[in-house]
C-alpha cells in the first residue's frame, strides 16, 4: 500500500462527489463524532441537523471539522479532512438567503435529510421495526400490486391510508370485500358526517362504491383512540407560543361544533377579531394588518356554505333507493317482488299527484 497527499484540487473533487461524511467536534476536551448528509458548493459545506448534543456542542465551540472518504477497493481508497468554522442559518433574518440556497442544494439529494435529522429510536420501535421487516409483511406500490392482494387466500389483514374510506385504493378494497360474511372492516380513528366511513359506522346495509351498489354484510369495527391530530389544548399551545400573532388564524379544518370549541379556546388569550372561519370558496387578501374578505368581488359559492358537509338531498334520494332495494329483497320471489315494486310506484304516483287513486 501506497499512501501520497493528495493535491487541492483532487481533495475539493471528492468533497464535491461525496454527500456523506464524519462530523467532528469538541467540547470541554470531549471529542463527538457523528455521521452527516452534507453538500459542498465554493467554499462552503452545508449540513442539515435537528437539535442535539452536536448542535449544543457546535454552538459552544465552533471550530469543526469533517471528513470524507472516496473507496474504490480495499487497498484503494481517498480520505479528506476539511477543517473550518460552524455557523447556523437560520430561516429569517441576515442568513434567510443563504438558507434557501443550502435548502435547494440538500434537497437535491434522496433521503438528504438523513442521518443528520433522525433520533435513536425509543425503546420499543425495535419491535415494530422488526415486525414491519417481517416475511409475512408486503408493501404494494403500483395499482396493479394492490389489486393483486385480492387474489390472496386465507386469513390476511390489509391496511389502507384513508382513514375514512373516501379516496385511493380503500374504496377498490371494500368493493371487493364488504360484501362478504367473513370480512372484518375496522375503521380507526375519526369519520366525518358524509364519507363512505360514517356511512358505514352508521350502519348502512348498502353503499355505492365507483357507481355499484355494495352489500355492507361485513363486520364493521371501529378504534376511536387513535390519531395523528392533535386535541384542542395542544393546538391552542401550539398558537399560544407563536405570539404575538398580529393579523390572524384560520380555522378551516374541522366540523362546526369542534371548530367552534377551538374557536371559543383560542379566544381566551387572541382578540375574536383574529379568529377567521372560512366558508367554503371563501377568498381573502391577506395584508400585514389582517386578512380582508374579498369573497364577493372574486365568485360566488358552488353552493350554500352552510350545506358544505352536510348531508343532502343527494343523499336522501340514494338512501330512499337503497331502503326501496332492501324491502324488495324481502320478497319470495321475482313475481312478487314486481307486484310489490308496482305497488310502491303506484303509491309514491299517486302522493307526487302523477296518479290518480281509483276506489
């Protein structure tokens, strides 16, 4: 083995290839070491990290220094060591356009937010890394897989996205599965009032999934303690430490009740005036003293904003046609069903006066 300095030029080409390197710093005679995602442009190095002993350390003392290594076989191989000074970015202020440009430079690169932005996993992730990494756990990711999972044989459970049914391949899923007698649907967390989930929560017999009429004969289940929102104390802790709040807050996720209760909370500690809940195809103009509506100037509604999310006459018309197909299914057979199917037409004739009633 053969070991030469490398010239100025070459050590600034393997800075310049290289994206991961050995972070070095000291503090109070303590050495740290720790692996970081970095890119390299001019004379600068940028590096991204969530907070931690190296930022803390870092801060305390600036002088840092990083190396790179370049391996193109066991005896050959390029190391460099880059020696400088630590200095934050942060997002606004003198330094906002120089973040920005460490911002697009790191984004450049897949998973550039690692190994700098991830925390040792607390004590039990180990087991649901494990679990996910099982033989007996699948990923799909094209269409085509998860149709796929249809063709599976024997007890299996699969785990969709939507929460409350109401887009992606969930809705293929329960087409294919909720009409069966061994099937278990388990809805977890929150169904708002019109998706496909409440109506199954509610107990409809029958729904219409892509234009077909779905037999709901599965068992439906639901685990309500599961979330990935927060409740109304720490959302009014998050605003609260993002004061002082000088134009405004939109409150536009949420039903009405519950959008008034946060409403009612953050009104506690933020004049009312500050408090904006959109309707929808509401429009503003947001200037430094406070959004101004300008609703009315830009079109009107698609609808009534008070029917926003709320059931209509669309979904009692679809309720009364799925009523009307399950009394039919009652019948013997198909002559009565159609006696009993002409008895109904002729009474909902005769009370829309399209009929007059004979004696």
């Amino acid at each position: 083995m053969f070991i030469k300095e490398m010239s100025r030029h070459e050590c600034s080409s393997v800075v310049q290839d290289g994206h991961l390197a050995r972070l070095a710093c000291c503090n109070e005679g303590r050495p740290c070491v720790a692996p970081i995602t970095y890119a390299f442009t001019g004379n600068c190095i940028y590096c991204f990290s969530m907070p931690g002993q190296k930022i803390d350390w870092l801060r305390a003392n600036p002088k840092v220094c990083l190396q790179v290594d370049e391996f193109s076989g066991e005896r050959q191989w390029k190391s460099v060591l880059v020696f400088g000074r630590y200095q934050e970015l942060p997002p606004e202020g003198q330094w906002r356009r120089e973040c920005m440009h460490a911002w697009s430079l790191l984004e450049a690169r897949p998973n550039w937010w690692e190994p700098g932005g991830l925390k040792p996993a607390p004590q039990g992730v180990d087991a649901l890394v494990r679990a996910i990494e099982s033989r007996n756990v699948r990923f799909t990711e094209t269409a085509e897989q998860s149709k796929a999972v249809d063709l599976v044989r024997g007890f299996h459970i699969v785990i969709a996205a939507s929460g409350m049914c109401e887009a992606g391949r969930i809705r293929h899923r329960l087409k294919n599965w909720l009409w069966r007698d061994e099937a278990t649907v388990l809805l977890v967390g929150y169904q708002a009032n019109g998706t496909l989930g409440r109506l199954l929560e509610e107990g409809a017999s029958i729904v219409r999934i892509q234009g077909d009429d779905i037999s709901a004969r599965a068992r439906i289940r639901k685990l309500d303690i599961y979330s990935g929102h927060a409740d109304g104390e720490e959302l009014a802790d998050w605003v609260r430490a993002r004061q002082p709040i000088n134009a405004g807050v939109f409150l536009v996720h949420g039903e009405d009740d519950a959008l008034e209760g946060l409403r009612e909370r953050l009104s506690t500690f933020l004049p009312e005036d500050r408090l904006i809940r959109p309707r929808l195809d509401s429009a503003f103009r947001l200037r430094s003293q406070g959004a101004v509506e300008i609703s009315e100037a830009v079109a009107p509604p698609r609808i009534d904003p008070l029917r926003a999310g709320r059931t209509d006459w669309h979904n009692d018309c679809q309720k009364l046609v799925l009523d009307l197909q399950d009394e039919l299914a009652k019948a013997a057979d198909d002559k009565a069903r159609g006696d009993h199917g002409e008895s109904i037409r002729a009474r909902v004739g005769v009370r829309l006066g399209l009929m007059t009633p004979c004696s």
